[in-house]
C-alpha cells in the first residue's frame, strides 16, 4: 500500500488488481525494513567483527573491509589489561540487588494503595508518579554529600539506593495498574477463610504477578546493567567498578588506545546482557511493550 | 479495601518502599532545592546568598544560555528519530511481510548496549584520522569534500553527538508504536481503504488517532530522557570543542564535581527539573487541545 502513497483519493480499483498492488507493497516494505535493519546493527557487527581483526590492521587504515585474519589475541590483551571478570562480578551484584528491592519493594507499596487501601493513597501515588518525570542528576550532589558524610562512597549500596529509588515510581505504576484487574472477590474469598494481610500478599498477590515481575525486571534491569551516571559519580576505586565504569577506564589503562582490545573488552562486557536479551526476547519485547502501552 | 487489614499492616508494606523513596529522591530533591539559595565548595562552611544563584544563571552566565539552546537541539535531533523515524518504521513494519519478529529484534540491540561502548563505538565511525566510517563513505562515494573531523568541529558536534542518543533508542520507541498499530481495529481500516482512501489518509484519519494516546505516552518518554541525557555527550566530547556541545547536564556536573561548586550546581539541578515538568505539561497541554479539537 505504500505504493499510494501521494495518491489523492484513489479511484477504486478491483479485486486481483488490488491484492497485486498489495503483494507489491508487502515487498517493498519488507525491503525498507531490512535496509533499515542493516543500518541500525551494522555498526555492532563492525564492532565484533573488530574485536577480532589484527591490531595492525586496524591502525593500517583498513578497520572497516573484511578482515584479512581474525585472531583472539585482542581478547588476550583485554583480559590481561583490566579486570574484566571483577567488573561483571559487579554489574551482577549491583543489577541483582536492585533488580530484587525494585520488584519487592514496588509490589509492597502498591498492595498497600491498591488492595489494602488507606486514607490519602492517592497523595502518596502522586508522590511515586512524580519520580517519573524528575531527572536523576538533581540526586547527584546531594547523595554525593550524603554518601561522604556517612562513608557510603564506592560502595554496591551508593548505587544500588538511588537506581532502586528512579525506578520505583514506574515498578509502582505497573503492579498498581496490575493489581487492579485482580477481581475484588478474590480478596473476600481469602478474607473469609482467614487469611489476614501478609498471608493474601504472599499467597495471592504475588504468585499472580509473575508477569508483572518479568516487565519490571527487564524494563529496568537493561538501563541498571548500563547505568553509567550514578558508577561515575560515586565510585572511583578499581575493585568496586561496574562494567560501564570499567570499560571507560579501559582507553587510560592502556596510555594510548589499543581500540581492537578495547573492542574485545566491549563484547566480553556486552556478552551476558546480549545472551539473555536473545534468549528472552519474547518476554522482553513484550514486557516493554505492555510497559509502555499501560503508561 | 481488604476485609480485616489493620494499621499496623498497612504500615508494614507502606514504609520500606517509602524509606528508600524518600531517602533516594525526596530528600535530596529538597536538598537540592536548599542548596540552590547557598554557596558551598564542599569544605568550608554554608554562605546563604539568597538568589544570587538564579540571577546569577539568568543574567550573568552566557554559557548556562549555551548549554540551554544546546539541550534545545539535542532535543529536536533526539526526537526527530524517537517520534518520527520510529513511527515511519513502525508503519513499514505493519505493512512487511515475513521476518517482523527478527527485525523487532534486531532493531532493538542498540538499546542493551551501555552508553561507553556506543560512545567508543561512535568515537571511530566519526574519526577523520585515521577515517572514520562516515568520512570513508563520504570519500567512496565522491563526496570527500565534507569529510571533517565530526567530533571537533564546532558546526557538526552537537548533532554528532546527539544522533546516538536517538539511534540507540529508535527501536525501543517503535517497538511500542508497533504495538499500538496492531491494536487498531482492522476492520476501521479496511473500510476506510474500501471507500477508496489512500494509504496515507488511512494513516492520517484512522491509525494515527487511533494510536494518538500511545503516541503522546512515547513523547513524554522521550522527551524527559532526552532532557536528562548525559552519557554520551559527556563521554564522546566532555561538552568541547569550547562549550560546542555542552548540555545543561554535562554543564551542571563540571560546575558540582570539578569546579565544586555545589550551590551554583544545585541552582541548575533544580532548573533541569522544572525545565522536564514545564515539558510534559506542554505536551499534555498540546493533548488536550488536540483531543478538544477533533
């Protein structure tokens, strides 16, 4: 259909004549998509394909043909440069934890306004909402001054308080909005039996939300794993680097830049993330969708 | 309600999540806001100076107006490929045929990728020495002319380090205004398409209000992370060359973390809030009266 695209009001046209036009913008659009496609992961594959190019090919002015050899050694390189495997070690504490507390805690404040229900709710939910929109750089200085005061810099905890606080708003938003379809009668039922507050909260509500747990953990698990601001801002010491951190530092642990090793470095860090990302790809498509449309 | 919850329970799911609130966003939201009216290295103690700091922003900074125009066109560069590139390939992809669910894939792959590595990444596709990617098309194709140096520049900076930022999130944003086009009603389409209506008048009158809603949803998304971007500008240029392409939030985390000067940086903390808020009223503003009008 795209083929109409100008077209004013177009005559009508009959039925086979309609169904070829038809075929022939289905192809055409496919075509675009896959143009498109090229482009946007054109550069990811240039960067794996880098990461194993000779290091003197690189520097002799062919870093984007096809590569005359591929070798590991930049990978050899990268690991013995930095410490690659303390990095992810970090990245996994940091997106763990706050993976969990976002999750928890985001469930616990919406079954308090959601089913349990008390007066003023809706200021706190306010509250929660406009955590939204508030960017995290107001939070630098003072967390920074904070931090200092009572010794919590380079620590998993300076960056795990302030990524679990941004994104609690939205983990309320969705089990709120959750927690709304679960019917009424539900809770009656359980109330009848017996069944105070905590055990409704661990019998009932949080074996249904499953899928609720899924989108909140992927919506906020990518941008926690990649988070940069926050690493860069509280934590200098070596030990303690998460792999954004880590990865920038890379260019002045070598002095002058060895980029195919940095490269290497690039896709060791960006390996677990991608594994899990096309392995669940369903699950995440569809819990940034629905993480969206229910905004 | 539930039937026989007490005060006690509702406490007890209440305060964790409002403890970390509070102690991660709340209190240093006001802290900000009091730092703001005061002078601080850090070391030495607190001077209140009143408003000194917001006039001093307003009238006697011109590279706070830099950075502000430039935030202005990170913006525009930002949104340009969030909101209208996205909904063009969304639109194609509702049209394609096989493979959607591998494209909706691989569209997506920049957005799992952290910040430094695109910054690295970038870094060499605008290099001029040795040539970068774009410099060597431009040579291939026999436009040499316009191969420069992207990143230093002072004409091409800020919009070379703006487009990553709308890149990587290209296929976030169309993968829910996918979402939202699947949603419209097929048969509305069909008979609007069997009343002779073109392709872009079934876009114009029944998908597009159709997915309105959603649209305006991925605006304010993407206008607030825009306004808030950082990473990339910091990472790929530090703001330079001069003050080319500094945003009002690389700006704000030099003046806090190496002029420390905490005052002046909370000063403009606070305006880059107030700038995200007066944003998404005027988008919610220009609903309504889109809404009103139909």
């Amino acid at each position: 259909m795209t083929t109409g695209l100008h077209a004013p009001v177009a005559a009508r046209v009959s039925g086979p004549e309609r169904r070829r036009r038809l075929h022939l913008a289905r192809n055409f659009a496919s075509l675009l998509v896959l143009l498109i496609v090229i482009v946007q992961v054109y550069p990811l594959v240039w960067l794996f394909v880098t990461s194993l190019r000779p290091a003197q090919e690189f520097a002799g002015g062919n870093a984007f043909g096809i590569p005359s050899a591929l070798t590991w050694d930049n990978y050899a390189r990268a690991f013995a440069s930095a410490d690659l495997g303390r990095y992810i070690f970090n990245s996994l504490v940091v997106t763990g934890a706050s993976s969990i507390l976002i999750v928890l805690l985001g469930m616990m404040a919406a079954y308090a306004i959601q089913v349990l229900g008390f007066k003023g709710s809706r200021i706190v939910m306010g509250a929660f909402l406009l955590g939204i929109i508030v960017p995290v750089q107001i939070a630098l200085v003072p967390l920074f001054i904070n931090y200092s005061r009572v010794g919590l810099l380079n620590t998993y905890q300076s960056m795990i308080i302030p990524l679990v606080g941004f994104a609690l708003p939205t983990s309320v938003y969705l089990f709120v909005s959750f927690f709304e379809y679960i019917p009424k009668e539900t809770y009656e039922a359980a109330a009848l039996d017996g069944a105070g507050p905590f055990r409704v909260f661990f019998e009932i509500t949080m074996p249904l939300s499953t899928n609720t747990v899924i989108t909140v953990v992927f919506v906020n698990g990518i941008f926690i794993w990649n988070d940069f601001i926050f690493a860069n801002t509280f934590v200098f010491e070596e030990t303690m680097k998460t792999i954004p951190l880590g990865l920038q530092n890379f260019i002045g642990a070598m002095g002058s830049v060895d980029w195919t090793a940095t490269f290497a470095a690039v896709c060791v860090t960006v390996t677990p993330l991608l594994l899990v990302f096309l392995i669940m790809n369903k699950a995440i498509i569809y819990g940034l969708e629905s993480g969206a449309t229910k905004g | 309600m539930l039937p026989g919850r007490s005060r006690t329970s509702v406490l007890v799911f209440l305060v964790p999540p409002l403890l970390l609130y509070a102690v991660a966003v709340a209190l240093p939201i006001l802290q900000s806001l009091v730092l703001s009216f005061f002078s601080w290295d850090g070391v030495t103690d607190l001077q209140p100076v009143g408003l000194a700091n917001y006039v001093k922003m307003f009238t006697a900074d011109p590279i706070f107006w830099k950075a502000f125009a430039n935030t202005m066109i990170y913006l525009a560069v930002c949104l340009f490929f969030q909101l209208g590139v996205s909904l063009f390939v969304a639109n194609l992809l509702s049209y394609a045929g096989r493979g959607k669910e591998v494209a909706k894939t691989l569209y997506l792959l920049p957005a799992i990728i952290s910040t430094v590595a695109i910054a690295f990444l970038f870094q060499r596709i605008y290099s001029y020495e040795p040539p970068g990617l774009i410099n060597q098309i431009l040579t291939t194709v026999g436009l040499g002319d316009l191969a420069r140096p992207w990143l230093s520049e002072v004409n091409t900076v800020l919009v070379a380090v703006s487009a990553p930022e709308g890149w990587r999130f290209t296929g976030l944003y169309m993968l829910i205004l996918y979402a939202a086009i699947l949603a419209v009603p097929k048969e509305l389409e069909e008979a609007a398409r069997l009343d002779g209506a073109s392709t872009w008048q079934v876009f114009a009158h029944v998908r597009f209000p159709y997915i309105r809603p959603v649209w305006v949803t991925t605006m304010i998304m993407a206008a607030t992370y825009s306004l808030r971007g950082f990473d990339i500008p910091y990472l790929l240029t530090n703001g330079g060359p001069g003050q080319a392409s500094e945003l009002l939030t690389t700006y704000m985390f030099k003046t806090a973390f190496r002029s420390t000067d905490f005052g002046y940086a909370s000063t403009i903390a606070v305006f880059i809030v107030i700038e995200c808020i007066v944003a998404v009223g005027l988008i919610l503003l220009l609903l309504r009266r889109g809404t009103d009008k139909s």
